[in-house]
C-alpha cells in the first residue's frame, strides 16, 4: 500500500496545480481499467511500462474539471475507458519511432494513426493522437500534453471515449478514439 500512496501523492499534486475552470466541489472520476469488448478480460500487454491506473487518473482529472488549453477555456467532459487495443497501437508505434529514429505522427512508411488504428483491430469513429519524447514519467508526459494547447485539445475532446497509451524507451503515444 505504501507503494500506491507515493505515486499518488505526485498525480493529487499534479491535480491541485492545474488551471481548472470548476470550483473544488466536482467529486473526483471513478476510474477503472475496462478492456474494451474486442479484448478478452484476461489480456494484458505486458511489454507496454506504463502505469495505465494513473495515466487515466491524470486525463479523466483534467476532463471532469475542465481546463484551459492554452487560452481555450475546455469545460468539462466525460471520463475515458482503457482500450487494450488502443495501447496496443500506441506502443507499437513508440517502439517504431525509437527503431527508425524519427518522431513523427505518421511513420516513415507514410502510415498515418488512423491507418495504424485500423491495423490493430480498433473500427474507429473519432481519434486523436498524442506523442511525446524524453518525459520520465505518467505525469511529466500528460503535463507536457497539457502544456500544448492541440495536445490538450485531444484529451479534453468531448467526441473520444477511450484511451491507450504506450511506451518504449523514451518514446511516448497517447491514442484517444471513438469507436464506430
């Protein structure tokens, strides 16, 4: 238990410090990691090091209180889900910025995220994408994220249901979708 309550310290710092448009009387998310219908309960995906409890913590903090991207106001939305299909995606394409040495959205082949969506099995409606270099941890990356306003954009977009993030190496993808 002491374990849980050091990493939970730094995300209800991270929490505090955020520009939020809501008072302090939102009740905070209920978050849980649901597999989405396509994905058995049992899979996981053990290569992806990520702490998927507190990257959906941070994001679904910032969603159900609302914050300034940049200088758009977002107001609240409602929370994501887990999609093992989604994560699968995103550290798939980490692993690949960090073997071919590039950080881009679309991939040296001209695979763009949509494409890549479509190749693990996630029918999509909506997405958006997220990446990132060099951050150390959950919350340095979504920080990062929410320092830029199109990145923050993409987390606060009231249109995704669920999320997945992946990670190799130094390399980060946060893959946000609606499915069809």
């Amino acid at each position: 238990m002491t374990g849980f309550l050091k990493l939970l310290a730094p995300v209800c710092i991270f929490l505090c410090f955020i520009d939020c448009g809501k008072a302090n009387n939102v009740n905070p998310p209920v978050t849980t990691i649901i597999p989405d219908s396509t994905a058995p309960v049992t899979d996981s995906f053990p290569e992806n090091k990520v702490n998927r409890t507190a990257l959906l913590r941070l994001v679904n903090g910032l969603r159900s209180r609302g914050c300034n991207c940049g200088t758009d106001k977002m107001p609240p939305v409602p929370t994501l889900t887990w999609s093992i299909t989604l994560e699968k995606a995103a550290w798939r394409h980490s692993r690949d910025m960090d073997s071919l040495h590039y950080f881009d959205h679309n991939s040296l082949d001209g695979t763009t995220p949509g494409q890549r969506l479509d190749a693990a099995g996630y029918h999509w409606m909506y997405y958006g994408e997220n990446i990132a270099k060099g951050q150390m941890d959950e919350q340095a990356v979504v920080l990062g994220w929410l320092n830029s306003p199109k990145h923050c954009h993409n987390m606060m977009d009231a249109n995704v249901k669920e999320l997945g993030v992946g990670k190799f190496n130094i390399y980060w993808t946060m893959e946000l979708g609606s499915k069809k």
